[in-house]
C-alpha cells in the first residue's frame, strides 16, 4: 500500500490536474464508482487504478473492483492509504478509486456520419455548462461537439463529472479554430446557425431536418461578431417579457431537443 502522498506515481497523477500535463500526456483522470463503472463499458481505454480500501466497504464498490479485475487486461494497478486517495483526486469526498485513461482522438468523419445537430461551443469557461452539454447532446441525439481553442479543457476533471460519462460517448474535436471548423462544416452541406439573445428568427420556426451545426458562445459576451458574420443565420430562443438571457446549457438543451422532437415526432406532410 502506498501511503505518503510524496510517492512518484502520486505525483505523476496529482500533474494531471493541470491541462498542459494532460494535453502532454494524452491523459486525464476519473473519479468516482459510477465514472468508472461507465468507462468500463470500453476498457481498452485504461492506464491506471488507484483505490483504497474504502472502496470496497460497500457491496457496489467490491463489485466494481472484481469487474475491473476481470475486464481490464493490461492497466497499472495502484493501491493507496485513504489519504492518499483523497490528495491525488479532485472531490472533497472521495469513493475510493480514481483512474487514468488514454485520450480518445475523434475525428470529422465519426461526427459527420452521425444523425444529429451538431453543435460548436466557442469560448465556455464553466465547467458545470460544459459537462452537462455533454449529457444533453447524448441524450438528445446530437451527431457532436466542437470546441474553441478558447474553451476550458473538456478534460478538465469538473467537466469530466458534470458529463456523467457522456464525454466518454459524444465525438468532440477540442482546440478548434471556428471560422476554420464552419468551412468545412458548409463545404459538406450543413446548414450554419447562430444563438444570439434578442435578434433573429425564433428556434421554433428553424427546420432541423436537414444537417444543422448550432454555434453557442459565452453567456455574457455571446458569440463573437466575427463568427456571428459567418453563420447563414441567427435565432434566439423566446423567452417571457423581462427575461433577457438564459443558462448557455439549458440554451443548448432546447435546441438538442427541438432538433431531436422534429427528426422523432414531425408529422409527415
């Protein structure tokens, strides 16, 4: 058992707290049961296990160290005091395991295959938004994610939580240079929206049968002129009198799920 939070593979975990490292490394860590439960579904993708003993105190969490036992065959296995646990995650309260997973690379042709909206966020810095557009857009069948090079890291271990496993199953490209990313959005026959707060057409009056990428920016400064230039056309979402924004996530899980309700239940003409 490991017990100083000194160890050399503690601190080559505790590193992973910073972007720089992960982006490095081609890796990220996640805690919790339920997140490693949903990351076994594709076991391939795991460096390493650290646990405590208070994982397997409960039922649940003896389950899932069997499980990982038997499902993972080639991973580093890491067992630490309690303490030491709690030091190398993110949590106040941790549930005794942490793992490191290998970065997936996605590409173009794994989002464009996909039915769905896809949708480009540009310059989003809280990780709570972030992570629960990831679980929107699986829910709600959207083909992917684009995100700026201005973002926060989807890696970044609150994205990772607020995701609930999404980020492990919805394709993304991070990093990306958005006038470059509606180029080639347009040059494959997606039609290119913009939110914006006050101008443009209603989002009940948009048809998201055909290919539709959405672009969703900052709840304060919105999206940039440059790219709001760019788009073939603005919508806003309606809202009561008085009301003048909304939530950049719950702005983007009606979208999901206006897009989702017409390929679903549109009647036929």
């Amino acid at each position: 058992m490991i017990t100083s939070k000194a160890n050399t593979k503690i601190k080559e975990i505790l590193l992973l707290h910073q972007a720089k490292y992960r982006r490095t490394r081609k890796e990220y860590f996640i805690e919790g049961v339920r997140l490693v439960e949903e990351a076994l579904k594709e076991p391939e993708q795991f460096r390493k296990i650290i646990y405590s003993p208070r994982l397997e105190k409960n039922s649940r969490g003896a389950e899932l160290l069997s499980l990982c036992r038997k499902q993972i065959q080639k991973v580093e296995w890491l067992y630490v005091s309690d303490e030491v646990l709690g030091k190398a995650g993110d949590t106040k309260s941790h549930q005794g395991i942490l793992a490191v997973l290998e970065m997936k690379e996605r590409s173009w042709g794994e989002i464009c295959k996909r039915e769905g909206i896809i949708l480009l966020l540009s310059g989003l810095q809280d990780p709570g938004n972030v992570g629960t557009i990831f679980r929107v857009a699986e829910a709600g069948g959207a083909a992917g994610v684009i995100l700026s090079q201005d973002m926060i890291d989807p890696y970044n271990p609150k994205v990772v939580r607020a995701s609930m496993g999404s980020l492990f199953r919805v394709p993304f490209r991070q990093d990306q240079e958005m006038e470059d990313c509606l180029k080639k959005l347009r040059s494959q026959g997606y039609r290119l929206w913009a939110t914006t707060v006050q101008v443009g057409r209603s989002l009940w009056e948009i048809d998201f049968a055909k290919p539709t990428a959405v672009l969703f920016g900052q709840e304060g400064a919105g999206l940039p002129q440059k790219l709001l230039a760019e788009a073939d056309g603005l919508f806003t979402i309606p809202m009561a009198p008085g009301i003048d924004s909304l939530n950049v996530a719950m702005a983007a899980g009606l979208v999901v799920y206006e897009a989702f309700r017409q390929k679903k239940w549109k009647s036929p003409e």
